[in-house]
C-alpha cells in the first residue's frame, strides 16, 4: 500500500492515449488541474497499454495497467490501483473506464467518484448483444457514481431518460478548444498537396460518421470544380472510395488518412462539413469554427445544435441522413457573402470554448 503523504490525490482513467478526441480533452484536462493544483499528486492511468498519441503533461504520472481491452482485466487493474494507491478523488472518461471506475470503489466508501460520458450513449452504441450488454451495464453503474458529466446537454439528457441518472448528479461540461493553439498549427504549410477549392471533413471512416451521405450530397453539389478532402481512417474507407468512384468522383475525392497537423488543411477550406448519425460533442466542428470556417453540421444527437446556437445560429444544421438538404447547404456556402458572414458568426461563438472556464469547471466538480 502506497505511503500517505497528505498531498491531495486526484486519478484519472480512461482507456488509452491512442488518439481520438476524449483523449485530447482528458490530456487538456490534466495539464489544466496540474496547473491549478501544483501540491496536488496526479495519476493518469491507461488501461490498456497502447502507443501514445498524446504525451502526459508536466506535473501529472503515467500509469499503464494493461487490461488488452478486457472489461473484468480493466475492473481488476483499477480496483488494485485505487487500493494501493488511495486516491481522494476518481476521474474517467469512456464507457469502459466509467464501469471500472464505479466497480472499484469500496462498498459504502472509496474516492469521490466523477465519470464523464463522452458519447451520446442510445444513439452510439448499436443494438448488437455486446452493445446490449454494455447499455445494461451503463443503467446499473453510473446512477451509483457522485456524479457524471456529460460533454453535452443532449448526452446528459439521454442518460437522465433512459439509463437512471439522477439529473442532480450530471453536470455538463463542453470540451475545451485551444483557439491560439490551433490558429498557430493552422499556419503551417499541409502536409499534403490540397486542391484550389474544396470542403473539408473531419473523423474516422465509420458508419455513424455519414460519409456515404457526405458523397452522396457532395455529388449533387453545384460547384463542378470544388473538391472533396476527407481527413481520417475507418473500416469505411475501402467502401466509401469505391462509393465516389462509381458516383464518378474519385478525380475530386481526396481521402489522405489521418494527418498530424489537420488544421493547416481545415484552415484552408471553403467551408468544414459534417454529416454525422451520432455525436457527444464533436470536437472537430468547433476546430474548425475556431479557425474562421464555415460549418455545416447535421442535427443529429447530441450537439451540433448546441455548439451552433443562435439566433443567428453559428452554422448551418440540416437533417440527418438527407442527402438533399445537405447538398442545399453545400449550394449556399458558393455565395461569398454567405461564407463571410457564417465565418464570423462560427469564430465568434468558438471563443466560449477556451480551455480556462472548461478547467474550472472540472476543477469545481473535482473540488480543487
């Protein structure tokens, strides 16, 4: 058992660092409160010991407990770290690390418990016995954490109607976005050889991603010259260029995979597309308004109606799955005056995201 030093100890759990944007914000959020909190020891431990795509900030460890993606390993590896360890307080971030986190307190003691629920969880998860399984998991475990929070009020709103969370117990907390941070990335030279004119969209190859609807809308768009750059990589990927060749455009379909440096691509598009089924809180969408894009989001659950809030709203929000709508919005950002004013509104609205009052917030709920 580890010695008790009377330094105030926080953990953090979530999954791995292997990218992705919760890892982003949970790596955000750790160098905020090293910062707030200086005396204060702080653990951020992996459960599955993968490559890292984030580095651990100053002031904060790194542990790597090596649960292989197991659900009961996962439970195990931090059940012996809260014991050892003894933390004051519990942090983690995704489904798994939530589970783990709540499971390895003592029965009627252990840390303060605070798990942070990324997805919206009926709309990502899928209808699979897996998929079952977990949800299940979801509506018996969270109700017993202190308290949850979710990155948007959609997600918040799911957990409280359809998995028993008290709604005195769920704070929602947007993610933090380093405007300065990303305009100074934004001005590097890309990475890759970039069209004269293109949208630009950004994520993982996936289904719930929309590609297929974002090729099929980029198809009836009225600008026959305008690219198409969609940055990431997903099991969809063979399928979706396959989709563009026989809608004949794989001349103006560019798929280049993940980038180190997106945002000197974003930066540099006429507008930013997303044409999700499901989000928590999409990160990328509020990137790209802080760069001064243009943005077209699907209205799907949970936030992008958030994030583009009006009147007048921040961007342009059509219906999931519409293929006719979308390529209508495409249509309306070829009006330069459309684009200006939408850039400005999107840039404005992304200055509520700073990383500071995102901290605070995490620090209040955290007590410290």
């Amino acid at each position: 058992m580890a010695e008790t030093t009377g330094r105030r100890r926080i953990l953090l759990l979530i999954n791995s660092l292997e990218g992705g944007g919760a890892e982003n914000v949970m790596v955000r959020v750790a160098a905020g409160l090293a910062a707030r909190a200086p005396d204060a020891e702080i653990r951020l431990a992996l459960l599955d010991d993968l490559p890292a795509a984030y580095p651990a900030p100053p002031g904060v460890e790194l542990v790597r407990l090596d649960s292989r993606g197991a659900f009961w390993r996962s439970i195990r590896g931090v059940r012996r770290l809260v014991a050892d360890w003894r933390p004051d307080v519990v942090l983690s971030f995704l489904a798994r690390a939530n589970c783990a986190a709540v499971l390895a307190r003592r029965q009627g003691g252990g840390p303060l418990c605070v798990i942070s629920e990324r997805v919206n969880t009926t709309s990502h998860f899928g209808t699979g016995p897996r998929e079952r399984v977990l949800k299940a998991m979801i509506a018996r475990l969270y109700p017993r954490a202190d308290r949850v929070i979710a990155v948007s009020r959609g997600v918040g709103d799911d957990l409280r109607d359809r998995y028993g969370v008290p709604a005195e117990r769920i704070e929602v907390i947007h993610n933090p976005v380093d405007i300065d941070t990303l305009r100074a990335r934004a001005a590097a030279p890309p990475a890759i050889d970039l069209p004269g004119r293109f949208f630009v969209s950004v994520g993982r190859l996936v289904p719930n991603k929309g590609g297929d609807i974002l090729l099929r809308a980029f198809a009836r768009h009225a600008e026959p010259a305008r690219h198409l750059v969609m940055l990431g990589d997903g099991p969809e990927r063979d399928r979706l260029a396959a989709l563009a060749r026989k809608m004949g455009l794989a001349e103006r379909v560019h798929m280049p995979g993940y980038l180190d440096n997106p945002q000197a691509v974003v930066a540099r598009a006429d507008a930013y597309v997303s044409a999700s089924r499901s989000e928590g809180f999409p990160n990328a969408l509020v990137e790209a308004m802080a760069l001064g894009r243009p943005v077209i989001a699907t209205d799907c659950a949970s936030g992008p109606r958030e994030i583009l809030q009006g009147p007048p709203p921040a961007g342009l929000l059509v219906p999931v799955d519409d293929v006719d709508a979308l390529a209508r919005a495409l249509d309306l950002v070829n009006e330069a005056e459309t684009r200006h004013s939408l850039a400005g509104r999107a840039s404005d609205r992304a200055q509520d995201f700073r990383p500071g009052p995102v901290v605070s917030a995490y620090a209040r709920v955290l007590g410290v």
